[in-house]
C-alpha cells in the first residue's frame, strides 16, 4: 500500500502543478481568454478540489487584463 500512496502523491503532485502553470499564465488573446474560461468551467466539473479563490482571482485578472489590451478603449464605469 505505501509504494501504491506514493505513485498517487506524485501523480497528484504533477496535477497541482500542471494547474497552477495555467492558472498562472496570462492570457494575451480572445482566444486565450475564452480557454481560460472553459478551462475554469471543466476543472469545476472534473476536479476533485475546486480551484482556490486566488487561482480564481488570477484566472478573473488574467482575463478582464487580456480584454483591456485588447480593446484599451473600453471603459468600465461602477
């Protein structure tokens, strides 16, 4: 059993990682933004730990930051 703990561990280990490396990428276009988005949508669906509020964070700032380079004439007003 312990070995059989182990190859789990790791395997989650690399999941984790994997998420933060694409939690943690900017998006540049329309493109990567919608990615972002779907991406967010199956990992709720699929994962077994939701994602943390700061990767959420990340992912909302990642996205609006993407749409404001893209169209930088757009205003937002509260």
């Amino acid at each position: 059993m312990g070995d059989s703990q182990h190859v789990m561990y790791a395997a989650m280990d690399v999941e984790l990682e994997v998420l933060d490396t694409i939690v943690w990428t900017s998006a540049t276009t329309i493109a990567g933004a919608v990615a972002l988005l779907e991406f967010w949508s199956e990992i709720r669906k699929a994962s077994r730990e939701a994602l943390q509020d700061h990767q959420i964070d990340t992912l909302i700032l990642s996205i609006a930051g993407a749409l404001r380079d893209l169209h930088p004439n757009v205003t937002v007003t509260a």
